[in-house]
C-alpha cells in the first residue's frame, strides 16, 4: 500500500477512476477477486489523503465496502482490504460516524469472527476498530456485549500479533476513557 506515489494517487484522483471503480464493485458484487482489489485501491486512497477519503465517502462508497464485505463473508483477504478502507477513513474525524453509522463496525466485528486465526485480518480490524473508537457513535456500537467479546478474544487468539495486542489495548482504553479526538495518533493502516 505504500507504494502508491503521490503523483499515481493524484492521477487517480483527478480522472474518474474511483467513481468507476466503485460501479464496478457494485456490477460485479459477487466477484470476490474484483471486490479484494478495488479494497486494495480504496484502502490505499483513504491511507494517503484527505482527497483520498473524500473520494471513496462520494458514490456510495462506504456502502460498496460493506456490501463487499456482508456478500464475502469467506474471504478473509476482501474482508482485510475492506477493514484498512474503514481505517484510514477512521483517520479523519469527519468520516468517523459516517463509518460508524454505515453498518462497517458490525461487518468488522463479522469478519474478526469469521477468520479468528487470521492474523493479517485480525491485525487490519483492530486497527481500524481503534481508530474508529475514538468517535462517540462508534464507542456506543462497540460495547454490545457481542462485539466487546469478539475484540478481546482476539487478545488470546493472537496473542503472538504485537499490533493486535497494541490496538485491541487501544480499543479498550478508548473505550473505557471516554477519549477525545487528539488524545493519541492514529494508527495508518498501510
């Protein structure tokens, strides 16, 4: 994901591509190879820019991403891609409950569930669950018992993943604090 260059992203950004790439999502929804790509772009827009964001939140976007995610319930790699498109989105503030009122926390949760032994997967949610848990909507969602469970079995269940010890602590202390926005960096998903 890092390797995407600035001058690259800007092109994408300026030409059409996003637009069509989330119509392809939507033509083609059962296509589990399409949707981990277009996962895979989205996440690396979202990662590197504000405009990036702003791009996958236009068209229905975030709504592409957990449809992907609710129709590929049995792949772990489109659920990854589509977890590290809600936490970079998470990065800015202003896409948080936009995120967190899309259906995104309750297909994260899903997919940590449905690949529990996972770890790039479990690693990529407990990011984008940490970033996200810093807004209030989000916070509220993630403490139904079912969730909260779901988010500290991955303590035990990766409990060799020192980046799901990391933000699963995070989610926890986030959620148990109260935590404003700027009380700690953000974790980039890339």
């Amino acid at each position: 994901l890092a390797n995407i260059s600035s001058h690259s992203q800007e092109a994408i950004l300026r030409s059409d591509a996003t637009r069509i790439v989330l119509s392809a999502m939507r033509a083609f929804s059962t296509c589990a190879p399409l949707q981990e790509e277009a996962c895979r772009l989205l996440r690396a827009l979202c990662v590197k820019s504000s405009d990036g964001r702003a791009s996958v939140s236009g068209s229905a976007g975030i709504m592409s991403v957990v449809r992907a995610m609710s129709v590929h319930t049995d792949s772990s790699k489109v659920q990854e891609q589509a977890a590290g498109v809600f936490a970079g989105m998470a990065l800015e503030e202003a896409w948080c409950s936009v995120v967190a009122s899309s259906g995104a926390l309750d297909a994260i949760v899903k997919a940590m569930s449905a690949h529990p032994k996972d770890r790039s997967l479990q690693e990529t949610c407990c990011i984008a669950l940490r970033n996200l848990s810093i807004n209030s909507d989000a916070r509220n969602e993630l403490t139904v018992p079912d969730r909260l469970e779901t988010i500290i079995l991955a303590l035990t269940l990766q409990e060799e993943s020192e980046i799901v010890q990391e933000n699963v602590c995070g989610i926890l202390w986030n959620l148990s604090a109260n935590m404003a926005r700027g009380s700690r960096p953000f974790i980039n998903p890339e």
